[in-house]
C-alpha cells in the first residue's frame, strides 16, 4: 500500500531514514550520515512529519509518500517538494523552473525490483499533478546506476545539468513532465 504519511508518524519516519542511509549504496543517495541522521532531535523529525504529511492541509509545499507491506512493515518512501522557479532548492542552488522535486527516495533492499520505485513516484506525480505542477525532477548519484535505470523506467530522463555537490560528488538531474 502507498499513501501519504501522517504527522503522529515521525517515528517511523525517523527509522525509516535511518534504515536508508546505513548501507554503502544507499549512501550514494542521502547527503547525510547514519550519525548525523541518528543524532537529530525528536523536535526535528516531529516537524518534518507534521510538514509533508496528509495533515499538513492542501497548502503544503511538500509530501511524502510511504510503501508499506502487508504485515504494516514500513519499506520504502519518497517525498516531493513544491519549488518555485528564482527561489532556492534545500541545497540553496537557485530554482531555474517551477515544478515538483523528488527527494529522499529509499526502497528496503528486500522490496526492491518489485516496481515499488515506480509506485511511490505515481504518487508523487499524482499529487505534483493535483497542485498544477508540469515538471518534476530529482538528483542521483552519477555512480548509482541502479537508481538511474528505476528512475528511467518511471519516465525520468537526464537533463544535462550536472551538480557538484558538497558532501556526494557530482549527481545528474533527470526530469520528467507530470
């Protein structure tokens, strides 16, 4: 089952995250660590729940999506932010054009291959959709080729621009319309 997350969920939010960025593959794909991740205050996950939750109203400028197995196992995730263009991405690089952007992507190792990759970015979309959005993009690593390949079946594709970051080398941006 994909739905949206509920505020009161930010512990499993939070175990969720950490789950995602203990493995060395994994760590292509979030900008912090385990530590980092692990040492943030109860504070901080209660207020990135409450933010991008089914509570957060219509007017949210963001929301995350959880995959969650039959037996209430939470396994995967992906958030879509609402950015406008001349503002600042969460990496404070200026926005050139307005649309969704797809973050914290993690699938459970066990889960993935099962097209729930695809699933959770269907929901993304659909709500990218719903706020009058055309575009959505997102970062991968240019190392994680498994994560481009899931990325280009769910209709995403390079865009050219290459992103030197800080903390995970350079990652590609891949677009795709709503």
């Amino acid at each position: 089952m994909i739905r949206p997350v509920r505020a009161h969920e930010w512990r499993e939010i939070r175990a969720l995250r950490l789950e995602g960025v203990q493995g060395d593959v994994d760590r292509l794909a979030f900008a912090e660590t385990f530590e980092q991740e692990a040492a943030k205050p109860d504070e901080f996950w209660q207020e990135r729940a409450a933010g991008s939750s089914l509570d957060a109203g219509a007017d949210a400028g963001a929301r995350q999506f959880v995959a969650i197995a039959d037996d209430g196992t939470w396994v995967g995730s992906s958030v879509v932010l609402i950015e406008s263009a001349g503002g600042e991405d969460y990496e404070d690089r200026t926005i050139e054009q307005s649309g969704g952007h797809i973050v914290g992507v993690y699938v459970n190792s066990e889960h993935r291959g099962t097209g729930l990759v695809e699933e959770l970015f269907n929901a993304c979309l659909e709500w990218a959709r719903e706020r009058g959005l055309g575009r959505v993009r997102l970062y991968v690593h240019q190392d994680n080729a498994r994560a481009q390949g899931a990325y280009r079946k769910c209709g995403f594709e390079p865009t050219g621009v290459l992103i030197e970051g800080d903390s995970l080398g350079c990652e590609v941006e891949m677009a795709r319309a709503v």
